[in-house]
C-alpha cells in the first residue's frame, strides 16, 4: 500500500474508532465472499463490517486512543465498528456465529474498555435499550393507572363519610379549600378512628405495591453486565 494510501486508511479507521459506541474484533478465516455479505446484511446499517490489515489496526487504535492487545490482533481480521446499539451488534454476531462457526469473535471494545469474547457473549444475552425503555414505559403506565383506582377510591370513601366534595363557586371557594371545611364541620361520630386508620392503611400498601411494581416489572441487567478486565 502506497503511503498515502496507507495515511488515508489509517485516518479512516481512526475516525471510525473515535465514533464507534462499540468495536467488536473477528476472525473470518474460512468464510466465503458470500457468508461475509450475509454477515454485513445482518449488523445492519449502524454498523460498518470491513477486513483490515492488523498492522493499520494497531496504528489506527493508538491514534484514537484505544486499546488493543496484541493476542487480539492475530490472523486475518475484521473490525465491525458499530454506531449503534452495541447489544443488537453483539447479538448478530452471536446469532451468525450459531450458523457459521467458521467465524471467531476474539474480543473488542465496550464503553472504551477492553473486552474478551466471553463479555460481548454476555452483551449479546442482555436486553436491548429499546425493549427495555418498552418495558419501563409499561411499569409506569399500569402504575399510574392503579395510582388512580386507589385516590378514586379513596374520593368515594370520602365523600359517603362527608358528602360529595365541590367548592363554592359563587362563594370564590375552591374545591380544595371547601372539602377542607366540610371535612372540618364533620361530628366526631362520623368519623370514627376505625375509618381514619382503615384510610391511612390503604394509602400505605397501595403506595407500596405501585414503587414495587414499577421496580419488579423491569428487569436488572447488572447481573448480566459485562465485568471491565482488570488493568
């Protein structure tokens, strides 16, 4: 390779290092032009699969700033430098590989960390960012939606202690100010203690079960997620 050529590519890599959420190391030795396309379709577009020289590899890793080992960089390589999600990524690779072992995943990049295959298997196991928003958003709908049963609940229990609660418009009282006074001018046998702890209990448990199911309906991925080797 010419010496521009040489710069050129380097300069390439550098930048794709620099911009990669993740860079995952192969080995395609054995794989037909064919199986390398397959490969190519199934990252995606977010990712960039391309064969590189091992040489310019290392040049282009120093230049950006990231580390490599040597023992990653040996045989014939390709780097996929992935601008997306690197789960997904890791994932494709994962599943390609179950249908052609030919390919070896040697290691790669992960949150500017050296990773080892074992840790991007790991990533590949985890849940994307996307289901797990899905699944976020979920938690909160249906516990906002028993947030609302319960204060709903809570205004009829009210209401058969002091009657319908409503504001005196002509009178410029509010809602909340006139339920204040009706509750206020309530007798004392109305309002026995038995209702008032009844109430009290209530809002207690249902507080509870709404924070622990917003919490138990997403799952935790620190279990799963890839330990940083030691330095």
């Amino acid at each position: 390779m010419a010496r521009p050529d040489k710069a050129a590519a380097v300069a390439e890599l550098t930048e794709d290092f620099r911009t990669a959420t993740a860079t995952y190391l192969t080995e395609y030795r054995g794989l037909t032009v064919t199986s390398m396309k397959q490969l190519r379709r199934s990252l995606g577009a977010d990712t960039k699969y391309a064969v590189v020289k091992n040489t310019l590899t290392k040049i282009a890793a120093k230049d950006a700033g990231v580390e490599i080992t040597d023992d990653l960089l040996t045989g014939p390589s390709a780097l996929a430098f992935v601008k997306g999600d690197p789960i997904d990524a890791a994932r494709n690779l994962k599943n390609f590989q179950k249908e052609n072992p030919l390919l070896i995943i040697k290691g790669g990049i992960y949150e500017g960390k050296l990773v080892s295959a074992a840790e991007i298997m790991k990533l590949a196991d985890l849940e994307s960012r996307e289901v797990l928003l899905a699944k976020l958003a979920g938690a909160m709908k249906g516990s906002l939606a028993k947030a609302a049963r319960v204060f709903d609940a809570l205004r009829i229990k009210m209401e058969a202690v002091s009657g319908p609660v409503s504001g005196n418009a002509e009178a410029g009282v509010p809602p909340v100010a006139a339920a204040t006074e009706e509750v206020a001018v309530i007798e004392a046998p109305e309002v026995t203690p038995e209702v008032t702890e009844e109430v009290v209990a209530e809002v207690a448990v249902v507080t509870e079960a709404v924070a622990d199911d917003a919490v138990a309906e997403v799952p935790a991925q620190d279990a799963n997620t890839p330990e940083t080797p030691a330095e």
